[in-house]
C-alpha cells in the first residue's frame, strides 16, 4: 500500500468564546483522570507509610511522584484547552510486530479520503484489523513517521467496531405485482373468417 506524506488528521479545537465548556474524548478524560489519581494516590500512600513506620525516605519519593504526575496532567490540560489533540480516524488494515514484539505498528487507512496513517504502540494496546478506530495523539505526533521506535504523545483510542461498507446507490425496483405485463397480441379472427367466406363462395 502506497503510503502519503501526511493523513487527514482532525484537530479537535473548541472555542472558548463560543461555549466555555470543553468537549474532552473519553480516553483522553480517562488519561487525565489517571494522571491526577495517581499523583493523589501516591502522596497518600506516601504519608500512611509515614505516619504508620516512620519511612520519609518514602514519603519523598512519593512527593516526588505526586508532582510529577499533577504536573503532567496540568500538562495535557493546556494541551486540550489550547486545541492541540489531534485525532486520526480511519480502519486498521494492518498490524505488523516490531522490537522483539514489544511493539507493533499500526496502519489505520480513511475510507473517505484514502489517507493513511501508520504509528508504532506498545503490544498491550490491543488494535483489530478491520475495526474502526479513533486515536488521540497531541502535537507531537507525525503521521509520515516510518521508523520502528514508539510513536510519542499517544493519550487513547476508541474503538467502533467492524467496519461495515456504505450501500451503493442503486435504481428504485419495483415490486413484482406493480410490473406491467406484456401486453398480448390479439390473433386476425376477422381476417381469418372473411377468408374462410371467400374460399367458400
């Protein structure tokens, strides 16, 4: 498959002055949600070790956790209220393993205007081939990105299920009771009778 230099990627901008609410994708919300859950969680098991066996040692190591995930996800907080998540749409027509199958690259096509996209993921992100997907990246991402090394900035994907072909467009077919029926010739019976009547006189 002829691969282009560049996908249709859909950039997923909200203006601020139209509508101050921000519609955030689900995995991209989910991300974010992890990022500060786990900055809470760390500080929290942080301070009962502290408060239980007196450990500071952990308890700055769990500080140290907990401002590095709040600061990352302030970080993707910028990136979505500055319209910097991008989405690339499109079915998976292949998957391919790459690095000693710790990381597979996926090939996602746009049915619509036949663009490709291809980036490198860990295995555990489970992709199908046929199914249709979404996947958030943030402006880091670069769709004519050829190399085997883990693509940078992917936050999530939906799924869609199996892609399913649009109907062609076809002639209106009428039912078998409203065809017309050939109409029948109707046979000479007066030609025929006259002739009959001039052999006989």
């Amino acid at each position: 498959m002829q691969k282009n230099e560049s996908c249709e990627i859909h950039k997923n901008r909200e203006n601020q002055a139209d509508s101050p609410r921000l519609t955030i994708p689900k995995p991209v919300l989910m991300r974010q949600i992890l990022l500060f859950g786990g900055g809470a969680g760390c500080l929290f098991v942080g301070v009962v070790a502290a408060l239980a066996i007196g450990d500071m040692i952990l308890l700055a190591l769990s500080a140290i956790l907990c401002v590095s995930f709040i600061t990352k996800g302030f970080l993707l907080r910028r990136k979505i209220r500055a319209g910097q998540i991008y989405g690339v749409h499109g079915v998976c027509v292949g998957i391919a393993p790459k690095m000693f199958g710790r990381y597979r690259r996926i090939e996602l096509v746009n049915t619509d205007t036949g663009d490709d996209a291809s980036f490198v993921l860990p295995k555990k992100v489970v992709f199908k081939v046929g199914h249709v997907y979404t996947c958030y990246f943030d402006n880091r991402f670069d769709s004519g990105n050829v190399s085997d090394l883990p693509t940078n900035g992917f936050l999530g994907y939906e799924d869609f299920g199996v892609y399913q072909e649009r109907p062609m467009a076809s002639a209106a077919i009428m039912p078998s009771a409203e065809l017309a029926e050939p109409e029948e010739l109707e046979e000479p019976y007066e030609s025929v009778e006259t002739e009959n009547e001039e052999e006989s006189l």
